[in-house]
C-alpha cells in the first residue's frame, strides 16, 4: 500500500505577495497522519485554514482560502509543489495573508521540500478515484474529469498573442518531469491590464522578477521565456495546486479548454458534490497516480 507523507524537517522561504507586496516568512514543518495541508497564521496566534475547497474564497487572479474571516491568499504554486511531492500532511506558516510569490513558479517551493526531505508515515494514503465523467461548461471554457487508472492532465489555451495563440499541452505525471517540465513554468500577465489590477488592489509586488509580463506583441522579459509553452506549462501547474483542495490525491483524467482558478475550483466543488462519481480507495504503489510517487522518502522507520 502506498503509505502517507509529511515533510522530514522543517523548511523557510521568504519573500513578497504578489498581490499585497507585502513581506511574508513562510515555514514547512511536519505533521501527523491525517491532518491534511494545513495553513497556519502566527500573526493571528496560530489561527487555522485547511486547504480544502469548502474553505476557497476567492479565485479570480489566484486560489485564496478563507475560514471565519482569516484569508490565505495564493496558494496555488506552494500546494503544486506539495502534491507534487507526495507531501499529504503539513502544517504552514506565514505571518501575513499571501503565499510569497517568489519568481512566479512552484520551483522555490519544490526545492525547499526536496532540501528538507519527504518522510513515510504509517498511515494509508487514500485516492479520489474518478468513476464517470464530471464538467463544468461555461460557454467557451471548459474542464472535466474522466474515469482513468493513473493521473493525467490535458490543458489547452488560447489567447490572440503571437507569444502564447493556441496550444495544448499533455502532461502524465512521473518521478521527475514535473520538475524539468512544470514547476519552472512562470505566471504570467499583460501590460495593458496592470493598471485595471493596480486599481483592484491587485498585483502590488508584482514585477518581471515574478511574472512572464507581456506588450502587445511582445514577452518584455529580459531573459525571454523558459519554454517555448511557458504559459500552458503554468496553467498545468495551476490545476495541480487546485486538485489538492480535493483533500487527496485524484486518479483520473482532466481535460480543460481556456480555463482558470474559478474553473479548477468549480470542478472540484462539483465532483465533491456529486459523489456518484468518484470512490475513495486505497492504491499500491504500482498504479497510484505518478504525483503520489514523487517524493523521495528519508528515513528507514516509518512515522505515526
């Protein structure tokens, strides 16, 4: 059986949010069998948010979490890197309201995970197994999830911008191309919409240090892109950190046409709601999903 994961020791990171710009210091460290993704504001005495999609608040620019007022805002690249990692219990804290941005992917996160190392517990992972199809249609945009005996992920994006157009991106999974093939992939935004989101409140901190920024014609980052799909790679990123608000690992197959954070999330609300549609069930670790695999485990003595 594949058994549950925590981290082996703790782990920092600082940096800005991307929407508040302001500092906040982040920490990993490990927690028991059974607690789940757990963020925790020492701002605010410990005050805790479970990464859950009961607890999603907003999803417009990014994946915010909210319980009884306390907001844990971007969330999605730090919980990528989690289940990209095996990570399945952890406990967060950050003494401010956003996720540090970092440089705009879930590399940082992935590296800090790897340098504090990923621990066995005893406890049995438990899978959300897709039984039949589930959609969200909103006109031209759409994601849905088919019945599937490993993780895959079908993303297609289209924007009338000579750097992006039209592309699709198929992405399975496996021990090593999550980090070579999604996590340096960057968020990316247009110029000609930085001062509608300034107005919002939105991307205080943000700058070409953290995101792909975009003219009209034009990438305007110095060191150009990191892929030639940068932008499809980051939305596969994306729907990787929405899928851990389902609370465990999914097997089955997505498929999403122009969408974003509001869809990802819809999707999981909906396939929670509708549970017909899925089982929960154990897997070995031949056929459990590839990000279940990725983690490599220290320590020889399993861990309650």
């Amino acid at each position: 059986m594949t058994n549950q994961n925590t981290l082996a020791q703790k782990a920092d990171i600082s940096g800005i949010g991307l929407h508040t710009g302001v500092t906040v210091n982040l920490s990993l460290l490990p927690a028991p069998a059974n607690t789940g993704i757990v963020f925790r504001r020492t701002d605010l005495e410990g005050f805790r948010v479970e990464a859950r999609a009961r607890h999603v608040a907003h999803v417009s620019y990014a994946t915010s979490l909210m319980k009884k007022g306390v907001l844990i805002s971007t969330t999605e690249h730090l919980l990528s890197a989690l289940a990209a990692s095996g990570v399945d219990n952890v406990f967060i804290d950050l003494d401010n309201l956003e996720v540090p941005i970092v440089d705009g992917s879930a590399l940082p996160f992935l590296r800090i995970i790897q340098a504090a190392g990923v621990r066995r517990l005893r406890a049995k992972r438990s899978f959300v197994k897709v039984l039949r199809p589930v959609k969200v249609i909103d006109v031209a945009k759409r994601i849905a999830v088919f019945p599937s005996e490993t993780l895959s992920i079908s993303y297609r994006i289209v924007f009338n911008h000579p750097a992006i157009g039209d592309r699709t991106l198929n992405f399975t999974p496996s021990a090593d191309n999550y980090e070579k093939e999604i996590a340096p992939a960057r968020t990316f935004g247009f110029l000609e919409e930085v001062e509608m989101l300034k107005k919002s409140g939105l991307i205080k901190g943000g700058s070409l240090q953290n995101a792909v920024v975009l003219s009209r014609d034009a990438v305007l980052n110095p060191e150009g892109l990191r892929f030639p799909d940068e932008f499809c790679r980051h939305k596969i990123l994306d729907v990787i950190g929405d899928l851990a608000l389902l609370g465990h690992p999914l097997i089955g197959h997505v498929e999403a046409e122009r969408a974003g954070h509001a869809m990802h999330v819809a999707l999981v609300e909906r396939l929670l709601s509708e549970k017909d549609a899925w089982e929960l069930v154990h897997s070995d670790g031949s056929d459990a999903p590839a990000l279940a695999r990725v983690a490599v485990e220290v320590g020889a003595t399993p861990a309650a």
